[in-house]
C-alpha cells in the first residue's frame, strides 16, 4: 500500500472542499478527519495544517514573514518592510510575525520560507570576519 504525504493529503482536502459549505463542508471534514486518524496522521496534524496554510497562501497571494529585531518596530518601518517584500515576491498581502531578541546588536533579520535576509550588526561583523580571515 502506498504512503500518503502530507502535501498530497493537504492538496486533496484543500481540492476538495473548494466551493464547499454548510452540511456539505462538515461531511467532508468527518470523513477527512476520519481518513487522517485511520492512516495514523494524527500526529502530523501541525504539518498538515502548515501545509494547508501553504497553499491557501499560494492561492490568495499571501507571503507570510518573521522579523527578528532588538526593539519594537516602529509602524513606518513595518510598512516599508511589507512593501520590500511585496514587490520581491511579487504577493498582495504580507502577514508579518514580529519577534524581539534582546540579545541582537541591531539591525533586522527578515526570514520568509527558506530564505534569510539577515541585516543584523551581528551578521556583518560574522561577515567581516569571515572576509578578514580568507584575504
């Protein structure tokens, strides 16, 4: 028998409930929550919910984006972050999670997906001292 990926299981709930509501939607929602525990996914049930978010995300234009900084940001500098990030990923809406390090030197570190923009005094100094040591 073969396995089920989660991405492939996110897909299909995703697929299917599409246009769905009411009675309809509750139904398929039973039997989908069924189909997880009999496949023993309950488990994953936060990877599964991750990659539904993923694709609903992908489908409405939604980039999600942690900001690691020392202090609170201030409201113009959140917004020029969104708009940064809207036009290099080409996204309508920007959903941003703000963190506070004490321990950082200043500077922001920006994290969407897989990719690091990390602006920090701490990453420069790394970079620094890594061109320092090479040349």
């Amino acid at each position: 028998m073969a396995t089920v990926s989660i991405k492939n299981l996110a897909t299909a709930i995703y697929e299917s409930s599409c246009g769905k509501e009411g009675k309809e939607l509750d139904v398929l929602m039973t039997d989908c929550a069924k189909l997880i525990a009999d496949k023993h996914l309950l488990g994953k049930s936060e990877q599964l919910l991750s990659a539904l978010e993923k694709i609903i995300d992908k489908e409405y234009g939604v980039t999600r984006a942690t900001i690691t900084s020392k202090i609170k940001l201030s409201t113009k500098i959140k917004e020029e972050v969104e708009e940064f990030i809207k036009k290099r990923y080409k996204t309508k809406e920007v959903i941003l999670e703000l963190k506070e390090d004490p321990n950082a030197l200043g500077g922001i570190k920006i994290e969407i997906g897989d990719e690091v923009i990390d602006t920090t005094l701490r990453a420069r100094l790394n970079q620094l001292q890594n061109y320092l040591i090479t040349n």
